[in-house]
C-alpha cells in the first residue's frame, strides 16, 4: 500500500507552485506494557518494544518553505491548490519521485517556483550568478 505522496502547491493568484513530498504515516516505537511482555510465549527472548502507524498530520501540512508559508498566511489557505501528482512504496521512491518532479519543472531556476533547494543539496543561492 503505497503511503508517500510526491504533492504540488500552487498558489492561484500568482502561478507560483511548490513540489514536495510527504509521508501519509510514521512508524513509531513504543514500549510494550509488563501485561503485553506477559502474555507473550514461545522460546527466545520477549520482544519489549512495538512498532505502532500513526498518522503524519499531512492533511494540514503545506510544505517546508518559508516563502510559501509566509504566503498561505497572508492570502489564506483558499487562495492554493494542493494536488497529489504520485504515490510511492517506498522511501528511496518518494525521494526519487520528488527529485525527478522538481528537475523537471525547473524548481531551482524557475521564478515561479517556491523551491529554493532540491534534496536539501542544490540550493538556488549557489547557482545565482552574479555580474
């Protein structure tokens, strides 16, 4: 069951869009209660931990850029559209995916895009050439 999405952000007022991706679950570690390691059997060692889904919170995520957030709080949220432009399995596919969209659509060149990094490697401040 795929639970990554690659999503694209665009602002309707001013064409200006954002690509990034997003886990729909977390897995987390949780303790097993003393009741939990009781009822266990079998031979060998008692597990101690668990690991339990939980959702993200990506129904109210809107991405990592600053200048993108600083606009959804000025115009309001009504004002973008979010849009899932693909599903990933796993997490190599997600970055994958995310990567390839960004490249492209130009995010790092492109003077509609919120994008100012691509794998928080390639920035757009280190290809800016000055005259």
């Amino acid at each position: 069951r795929p639970f990554k999405v690659i999503y694209r952000i665009t602002n309707r007022v001013t064409g200006k869009f954002y690509i990034g991706k997003k886990s729909l679950y977390h897995n987390i570690k949780k303790k097993l209660t003393k009741k939990e390691i009781a009822e266990q059997s079998g031979p060998g060692r008692k597990a101690t931990t668990k690991v339990e889904q939980v959702n993200s919170g990506w129904q109210s995520y809107w991405g990592s850029s600053k200048e993108l957030l600083a606009d959804i709080k000025i115009l309001g949220e009504d004002k973008f559209e979010r849009l899932i432009t693909n599903f990933a399995k796993t997490k190599k596919q997600l970055t994958y995916y995310e990567l390839k969209a960004q490249i492209l659509c130009d995010a790092l060149f492109d003077d509609k895009s919120y994008n100012d990094n691509i794998l928080g490697k390639f920035f757009k401040k280190d290809f800016v050439t000055t005259k």
